[in-house]
C-alpha cells in the first residue's frame, strides 16, 4: 500500500536515471573509440608522409651531390649501359679495352637508385615531368594530377591507395631548376626555380591500423562498465527505497509513521475539497497502555503496538485506506470517500476485532487490551486538515472520558445514540452525513 502512495513521476525519474547514466557512458565510450580511430588514422598518414619524404630528401640530396660534380663517370656493365639521353661530348670514355667509363647524370642516377630500393625494401622511386625528355619518364595519372597541382603552387601530394589487398601510400614532391641542372634542361626553356617535374616515391605494404582490436577493447570496457554501473545503480535503488521507507515507516510497527500520515492526509483533504468527496478520519488509542508496559514490560509492550496496528491495517477494506502510527500508542486512519455513518462502522468493527484477540490486560476493566476510538468527518467548516485532526482528537477524548473501549465522533449526539441503543443506529445512520 505504501510504493501505491509515492507519487508516480517521482519513481519514474529515479528508475529512469540509470539508463541515463548508462547512455551517456555509452556515448563516452563511442567518443572515446572514435577519438581513438581518429588518432591512429593521423598516426599513420603522419608516419607514412614522414617516411616517403625523408625516401624524397634522400634521393634529391644525392641527385645534388651528382649535378654538382657535373655527372659521375661509372664503368659500362651489362646493367648499366650509356644514357642515349644525355647529349654531352664526353658521355664515354675508353680508358682500356676491359674497361669503358660512362657519365651518369641526376636522372640516370635516380633511376638507378629506385631499381636498387624497389629490390631491397619494395619502396618505388619515378622520376617524372609533364614534358620528359624520356619517354619512359611519363607521368602515370595521380603523377600527372600532382605534377599539375605543383604548378598551382602546391608543396608535396600524399594518399593512401589499397590495390589488391595490400594497402600503399603515394607521395609525390616537385623538382626545382637549380644552376647545374640547367646544363640538360635549359634547351627545354627552364630556367632558375622552374618546377621541371617531381620524384614519386611509393611504399608498400603501410601498417593497418588496429580497427578491430580498438573497436572490442571500446566493447569490453563499456560492457564492463555498463555492467558497474546497472549493478551500482541497483544498489543505490535498493538503498533508495530502503531510506525512503525509513523515511515513512514506523520502525517497530512497520506501518506509516506521522510525517508521512500529515503529508499523505493533505493529499487526500485536497482531492476530497476538488473532487467534492467525502473524507474521514478515525484516531485510536490503546486503554490503559502505560499500566501494560509496567506489568509486562517494554518488549510485551512493542508486541502489543505491532499486534493493534496489524488489526488496524487488516481492517481496512479499500486500496486508499490508510493506517499511520500517530505517536506512542496513537494510531490514524484516512479513509478517503468515505462518509461519517460509514466510518463509524469501520471504527465499531476494528474496535470489536482487537477486543477479540483476547491480550490479557489486568488493568483494563474489561481484562483484555482495547481500543477507545475517535471519528470525525470533513465538511465545509474545517478551514484545513488539522482541524479534521482536531475534531477527530475530541471525539477520541471523549470516549476516553465515558470509559474507553468505545468510539465516539465530534457529533457527541449521533454517537451516544449509537452506543445507547443499537436499535436506533439504523435510523441515526440515514441522516444526511458529510
């Protein structure tokens, strides 16, 4: 009856938390991988440009090495025979009959070297130009789209390419006209600072990123933490609901206590007032309890407390009646849309069922432990609830008064009419009663 009272939106928004914690973690966690991704993305492409252009500086390097010493002479062999494109005087020279020298230039030279590179590390060097003198030389068609960037202005060109299932990166720079170069290209019409071409350099075989292994260690630790924070949450509503009944309940009868009946009673005066519906209240007090507790002690005491509030709350017949423990041996009772006549009833009954359970009570007149009660009904005179409880409170006094063990209400001439002569009870309830 109690979790039926704790309003609606209150539950919701608490039940509902937890979801909210788990989605925003969920989100974390998606950022957390995307973020991830998004750096070994960066670090690769970071890696692979840092790489092709120190392979790029290399080459340039050693091709400025060449053209400053004007070409260097190496002997001809089966693999290297005479450039047909280099139109210099002295491109051979016959120093005996095993042995014939011949004049290697820049791009003879980087030609050379990209053979050697692609044969050791797989890494592809081409140099290239949009107007090559050889024909072998010709720009393949990313070359040529970078070649025509460069003209723009741009600095260097990289993207990843997947052919097959292996995973490459391009990168490509352009060739400045410096003095010595202008020695095989000036006829062209380059001159000092001319872009006359590029260097591509490819790598092979560029490390994948780990998109799997990030994508189930993000799964593991959100489920891990999905798990915390559900098993968290439900210890915080265990722990919630705990404090909240601690909040509300009487701890040694385990019904309502008298902060909650005050706020549960104002709920119910209000929608009695909106609704126009009649509302009751019934007060009971155990006769003659203080002489109990010194026969039989606090701890028979409490047994009888728990005993009159469970004969209390098993006496009420609606799911809206309400039973509180209103203090000492005080207990409250709301009966919404309940009218007095009715109430009454309800009083006589609980007051005959907890006579009924035969507690031994040598004090009380009667020998056994009973209940005096007070009724009271609401109507358009009270001005609030805590006049309800007032008049509810001198009719409890007043049966206390005329001896106990009896219920009274604020209306002293229906009740002692009902306690006088039960013949007449059904005529007195007919009267019209708020």
């Amino acid at each position: 009856m109690l979790s039926n009272n704790i309003p609606l939106e209150t539950e919701m928004r608490f039940l509902l938390r937890p979801w909210l914690v788990l989605a925003i973690w969920v989100s974390l966690i998606l950022a957390s991988l995307s973020w991830n991704l998004y750096q070994a993305y960066s670090a690769r492409a970071d890696l692979a440009l840092r790489s092709a252009r120190s392979f790029f500086e290399q080459v340039v390097l050693t091709r400025r090495w060449n053209a400053r010493h004007g070409g260097v002479y190496v002997p001809v062999t089966e693999h290297t025979q005479p450039n047909p494109y280099l139109k210099t005087d002295n491109r051979d020279i016959r120093v005996s009959d095993a042995l014939t020298l011949t004049a290697v230039n820049p791009a003879f030279m980087t030609r050379q070297l990209a053979e050697i590179a692609d044969e050791k590390s797989g890494v592809h060097f081409h140099i290239t130009s949009l107007n090559p003198i050889r024909p072998e030389n010709r720009p393949e068609s990313w070359e040529r789209v970078a070649l025509a960037q460069f003209e723009q202005g741009k600095r260097e060109s990289g993207q990843f390419v997947r052919i097959s299932d292996s995973l490459l990166y391009r990168y490509m720079a352009p060739l400045i006209t410096e003095k010595p170069c202008l020695q095989c290209h000036e006829e062209q019409g380059y001159k000092l600072g001319d872009i006359r071409g590029g260097i591509s350099v490819t790598l092979p075989n560029v490390a994948r990123v780990p998109t799997v292994s990030l994508i189930l260690s993000h799964v593991v630790i959100g489920l891990i933490g999905g798990w915390l924070i559900l098993f968290s949450t439900h210890r915080l509503e265990q722990t919630h609901r705990r404090l909240k009944q601690q909040a509300v309940l009487d701890t040694l009868t385990s019904i309502p206590n008298r902060r909650y009946f005050i706020e549960h009673l104002v709920d119910e005066f209000r929608r009695s007032r909106r609704e126009r519906l009649p509302l009751s209240l019934i007060l009971c007090d155990i006769d003659n309890f203080k002489s109990y507790n010194d026969t039989f002690g606090h701890q028979a005491g409490d047994r009888c407390l728990q005993t009159v509030a469970h004969a209390l709350s098993d006496g009420l017949k609606r799911g809206g009646d309400f039973c509180a423990r209103y203090g000492g041996e005080e207990f409250v009772l709301v009966l919404p849309n309940t009218r007095l006549a009715d109430a009454v009833k309800m009083a006589e009954g609980m007051r005959e069922a907890i006579a009924g359970l035969s507690m031994h009570h040598p004090a009380a007149t009667q020998g056994v432990v009973t209940v005096s009660m007070g009724v009271a009904a609401d109507d358009p005179s009270n001005p609030d609830h805590e006049m309800l409880i007032k008049r509810a409170d001198e009719a409890l006094y007043r049966a206390k008064e005329l001896g106990r063990n009896r219920v009274e209400t604020h209306n002293a001439t229906f009740a002692r009419s009902v306690n006088a002569d039960p013949k007449t009870e059904a005529a007195v309830l007919t009267e019209p009663l708020l």
